[in-house]
C-alpha cells in the first residue's frame, strides 16, 4: 500500500510545475517574456546591458557578472526590492525549452563532479577562482552541452524569472502594468 501511495505522490508532484504553469506558455512551446527598457528597441543585447547597468542590476551582477538579460514572466509583474520598474515595456518570446531550471537542476550541472567537466569547457587550469561560481558553470554547461540560452527561477511566490545571456528580439507593448 505504502509503494502505491508513494508513486502516486510522485505522479502528482511531476504534473505540478511551476517552471510551467506560472507563464504565459503558449500551444508551440514559447514562453512570452516582458522588459522594461529604454525607448526604440528592437532587441536586446546581454553585453549593451551590462556597460549600461542601472543601480538596481548592480547587486546581481556582484554575485555573477555574466553579461545578461532579466525578464519578468508575467504581465505586470513586479521587481521585489524596486516595485514597478519605469521604462518602455517590451515582450520577447523564447523556447521553454531552451531555458534551463537552474535551482531545480535536473542534469545536475551544478555538482562537484562537473567541475572538470567545465574546466575544459571553459579552457580553465585547476583551481581557478571561476570554477567556483556555481552560475557561471552551470550556465556553460547548459549552454555547451545541452543548448539551453538562459536560465528560468522563482522569483517570489508563484513568479518567475528569466535571464538570458543571448541577443534576444524584442517588441515594443503597449502597456506592461495596466491603467
């Protein structure tokens, strides 16, 4: 009796994902992205952003300086420490597919057993400081092995993040956060 309960346990917890349920998921497999950015944009470059970083970006880039691209998942969503953020509001769309669950991490490539297999990835020696930032290698593995162009988060709740380290196409909307 106790097997039965447990692979039902298991089955409803794979039917409940949040990575999927908590987007705007369209028929083909595409996940609507939105940004708040400078006026006149027709996509958005990792690299122009990180030399024209706001204050709010600042801190995450100390942990992990990786050049890339936030978006919020839902319309109107907003940034947790900042509220809503000014600008003009965009959408981008991406492949669920090609954005990886970094804190669920189903390949597990933040273990320690794929240190090695980063370093010669990276072209890194041994004990170089870059090993260690589990991001930036996971973010290469996934990237180099596997395809994926950003990763995908809980923000707070029943939110999600998205950050991509590739040149994205984006379209100006309307409004982001309603009337």
């Amino acid at each position: 009796m106790q097997l039965i309960l447990e692979k039902w346990r298991n089955f409803v917890n794979e039917q409940k994902d949040p990575y999927k349920e908590n987007i705007d998921l369209d028929d083909e497999g595409y996940v609507k992205l939105y940004h708040i950015g400078t006026k006149n944009l027709t996509s958005l470059d990792p690299m122009m952003a990180e030399r024209g970083r706001r204050q709010y970006s600042k801190s995450e880039f100390r942990e992990w300086d990786r050049p890339r691209i936030f978006f919020f998942t839902n319309m109107g969503q907003e940034d947790i420490g900042l509220g809503r953020i000014q600008g003009a509001p965009y959408v981008a769309k991406i492949e669920h597919s090609k954005l990886y669950p970094v804190y669920k991490d189903p390949l597990k490539l933040s273990y320690p057993n794929m240190k090695e297999e980063f370093r010669m990835i990276a072209g890194l020696p041994e004990n170089h400081p870059r090993e260690n930032n589990v991001f930036e290698r996971v973010a290469t593995l996934a990237e180099e092995l596997y395809g994926y162009e950003g990763f995908i988060y809980p923000q707070n709740g029943d939110k999600m993040i998205v950050t991509i380290w590739k040149e994205t196409p984006v379209e100006p909307i309307d409004q982001f956060y309603g009337g």
